[in-house]
C-alpha cells in the first residue's frame, strides 16, 4: 500500500545522502516516521517504517467509515454539509445540490482510498469541484460554461478504460 502524505521540507534529506549513508538516512527515518527524500531529476519521496504507514492506513480508513455511517443519518449529512465550508472554503460557490454531490463523490473517493488504496479519486473530486466553484463565481466564465455549442460535433466521446 502506497502512503502519500506532507512530509516538512525540514526533515528531508537528498537522494544522494540516502545513497551514500543509508543506515542514517533510515535511522532518521524511523525517528521521524517518515522522511522526505529529494532527488533533482526524479520527484521527492517519502521513507517511512512500516508502523507509521500502517497506523495511517488506519486512520484514513477509520475516517472514512465514519463519514460514510454520518451520510446515512440526516442529521449527520446535514453536519456535513455545514462543516464542509471550513474545510473547502470555495464550497459557497456551489448551489446546495452540487454541494451534496460534492460530498457524496468525496466520501466516495475517501471510501476507495482507505479500501482499496485508489487515493488519486479523492484529489480529483477535491480538484474538480474547487474548478466548478471556480467557474460559478465569475459570471463571465459561467455564461460561457453554460452557451449552448450550437452545432459544433466534438466527436464521440471515449472510453475511459
């Protein structure tokens, strides 16, 4: 299982100093949890003990349970729904049913990423959304987001699989 996480720039070390001493880079590693490891021409990645990534793993899938079994109570989503502008800020720029949407595609996703470790769904729905909100609140970009195309044909669309 893959662990994503922000790891401070101040407990990084270079690719290089893993390379050369690796049972320090490691010791550090396991001191910390995890480690951010730079590499000038690969993208930076995180070193972490077994424990930390697990505990993880458990707290996200944790979470996830616990939103899920909150959707199914009105009073639960209603919390949801309400808390949801403290975490995603742009959220005000969705009409009430594409906030509820929004929450039911994250959950989801949150769902997918604890139980089957697919965590790029819930950066998606996070990036999609805060898009959609982007275009509702310039009303130029709105009109022109809803202008009908006329006759344009864009072809057929695609399989994504």
């Amino acid at each position: 299982m893959t662990i994503a996480q922000w790891v401070p720039e101040s407990d990084a070390v270079t690719f290089t100093d893993l390379s050369r001493n690796p049972k320090a880079v490691a010791a550090k590693a396991a001191a910390l949890g995890c480690l951010r490891v730079t590499h000038r021409d690969a993208p930076d990645m995180v070193l972490t003990t077994a424990i930390h990534a697990e505990r993880a793993a458990e707290n996200l899938t944790t979470a996830s349970r616990l939103f899920l079994a909150l959707m199914k109570q009105d009073d639960g989503v209603k919390s949801l729904l309400l808390a949801l502008p403290e975490v995603f800020p742009w959220v005000r720029h969705l009409d009430s049913d594409e906030a509820r949407e929004f929450t039911v595609e994250l959950l989801d996703a949150l769902s997918d990423a604890a139980e089957l470790g697919t965590r790029e769904a819930v950066h998606r729905a996070i990036v999609s959304w805060r898009a959609t909100a982007r275009i509702n609140a310039d009303p130029d970009r709105l009109r022109e987001a809803l202008r009908p195309l006329g006759d344009v044909d864009l072809g057929p669309v695609e399989d994504a699989e």
